[in-house]
C-alpha cells in the first residue's frame, strides 16, 4: 500500500508524503523479516500472504492519509496482542524486538493523526 501510494501522490503533498510513504514501506519490510524470524524461532511456519484488505486507488493525500491511519491502527493492535504471547514465552529478546515494532506503529498512528487534520 504504502509504494503504492508514494508513487501516486501528487501535487504540493508530494514533497513531504512521497518520502513519508517511502520510509513506511520500507519499515513494514523490516517489521514483516523481524515477526517471521520470531515465527520460525518459535517452531511455527512462516507464511508470507498479503493482508487481504484491497488498497484503496486513489490521489486524494487525505484518503491516502486516512488508509494508512487504519493500516497502522490495525498493525499498532496486532503487535500489542504479539507482545502478550511473547511475554508468556519468556524470551527477552523477542520480547524488545516486537516492543520496539509496536511502539514503532504507536508513534506513526500519532504522526498519521497529525498529518490527517
């Protein structure tokens, strides 16, 4: 979604929302390599599949800027869920990596709802 829409933003908004969206695609890469390394050191399988919720095509930044508010909602509670069943695995490190992926999406929640108003 978020290649998706730094390749179609336009206008004045480019400027900052290109890099933006640029910047979110590449850290959801990096979340993605980081829960399914955890998948696998856990014993379980890692299956890579695309949420999935159809992205919505559009040029509009505020519709842009709202999908990815609901993208980083959605992921912010995912990891906070993730976080409890590490913490009854009882490993540390684990636990740190996901911590810091899901204060990662608190903060761009914080940051979406900002760039939204």
């Amino acid at each position: 979604m978020y290649a998706h829409y730094a390749a179609y933003i336009r206008g004045i908004h480019r400027l900052q929302l290109e890099p933006h969206f640029t910047t979110e695609a590449t850290e959801s890469m990096m979340h993605s390599n980081i829960v399914r390394s955890a998948i696998v050191k856990l014993g379980g399988v890692a299956a890579t599949e695309r949420n999935q919720t159809p992205i919505t095509h559009t040029t509009s930044y505020l519709e842009m800027l709202a999908e990815s508010l609901v993208t980083e909602t959605k992921a912010a509670e995912v990891y906070g869920e993730l976080i409890a069943m590490i913490q009854e695995e009882g490993d540390a490190d684990l636990y740190d990596a996901i911590e810091q992926i899901y204060l990662a999406e608190i903060r761009s929640v914080e940051e979406l709802r900002r760039l939204a108003e």
